[in-house]
C-alpha cells in the first residue's frame, strides 16, 4: 500500500519556468491538499480539493494552480517559477474532511528556483 | 483568525520526558493532532484529541488538553534517540470546513546523551 506519492521528488527551476507536481493517493480518499513548508513557517495550505471535481483556494495560493484530474490524482502546478517559490511541497489526502483521521502525507517535493 | 503557535526548538537527555507545548486560537476546534516528521520524510500522525478529552495516553506519549486556556502538550516518556524529530501541532477548526487543517511552525526535539 503506497499511500500518497508525489513525484518529482526534487527539482531545480530558472526563474520563469513552468512545471507540474504530481500526486497520487491509492487509499481511495475524497479529500487532497498541497502545502509548502519553509523553516520557522510550518506548514501553509495552497490550495485544496474536497472531493474529486472540486477545488478551492487556501492560506498561500498566488503563483500556482490545481487540478484534480480524477479522485486519485492532484496536480500542483506553477505557471512561471519565483525564488520566493524554493520550498518544500507536500502533498496530504484525507478520508473524510481531515477530522479524526488526519491526514496522510506524500514524501515531499524538495524544489529550488535559481 | 486561527492561529497555532509552538516554541521552535527543545532538547532533552536521552531517557527524560520531553514536553512540547501548544497554543490554538480557535475555541470550536473540534480534534486535535500532534504529527511527527522525521528528516527527508512527510508528516505522520502521531495521535489526535477530541476536544471533549482532557487527556489521551497511548503507550510513552500523553496528550494533555485544557480547553479553558487552549493549550495542548505532548509527553514523551523515556525519551529515544529515535524520538528526534519536528512534532507539529495541530487543530481542525469546525465540521463544516473541507478540513483545512491548521498547523503550527514545529518544534525541532533533539535528544542529548
């Protein structure tokens, strides 16, 4: 059982560029986050979905995008990349709403815009 | 506006208890969570808190919740080496959200000889 997995699992980027990481949740969970960890900061939200169709803003969401492309899959995507977007990002899935369950957490993505 | 907040770092002698403290803001959470990650990993869920609890044991680690003061802790018995790690504190502000789980910064344990 895999649980949540994200790829690529680092990434360096120039400025200006574009890529998608990936997501994928084989517990067959309703809801899926992206977070982005910097240090001293915890966790911030950036964008949610709820259940599969569905996607919602969080905490962070400027300079990125979603799609939930089926009830698995939930990609986090950054149209032009920014130092400010150097980060870890992870990825989380949830059951039912996060409640007493919490969430399940990918293994990161460890990006770096140079 | 939710607010989670922790001291950043605490360092413990291998076999003490570590003791991590917590504050949260908003008075309708319902569960509370302490994570744990490890270096290079994800966050694990350690254990959770209903708020109607005011303490949950589970084998070395107690949770103790006083809702009046809005303070969570977690006990760590016979502190390991394996115990070192970021624990995050957690809350989950109502039943209606589509569970934008609130988490504070993490406090780094490391454990001393």
């Amino acid at each position: 059982n895999a649980g949540v997995t994200q790829t690529p699992k680092f990434q360096v980027l120039k400025t200006g560029q574009s890529m998608t990481l990936q997501c994928a949740q084989d517990m067959n969970h309703n809801s899926m986050y992206w977070y982005r960890q910097d240090p001293g900061m915890g966790l911030r939200l950036i964008y949610y979905s709820a259940s599969e169709g569905t996607t919602d803003k969080g905490e962070v969401p400027n300079g990125y995008n979603v799609s939930r492309l089926n009830k698995r899959e939930f990609s986090l995507r950054l149209e032009s990349a920014a130092p400010s977007q150097t980060s870890v990002y992870f990825c989380a899935s949830s059951e039912r709403g996060g409640l007493n369950y919490g969430y399940t957490f990918g293994s990161g993505t460890r990006l770096t815009v140079v | 506006g939710e607010d989670v907040e922790q001291s950043l770092f605490l360092s413990v002698r291998e076999g003490d208890s570590s003791v991590i403290n917590c504050t949260y803001t908003d008075s309708s959470s319902t569960y509370l969570y302490w994570y744990k990650q490890e270096p290079g990993a994800g966050l694990q869920l350690l254990t959770y808190i209903f708020s109607n609890m005011d303490m949950k044991q589970d084998q070395r680690l107690t949770v103790l919740l006083n809702k009046k003061d809005k303070h969570l802790s977690l006990r760590i018995a016979d502190t390991q080496t394996g115990d070192s790690a970021i624990y995050f504190c957690a809350e989950s502000p109502s039943y209606s959200s589509a569970s934008k789980i609130i988490f504070g910064s993490g406090t780094r344990l490391s454990i001393r000889p």
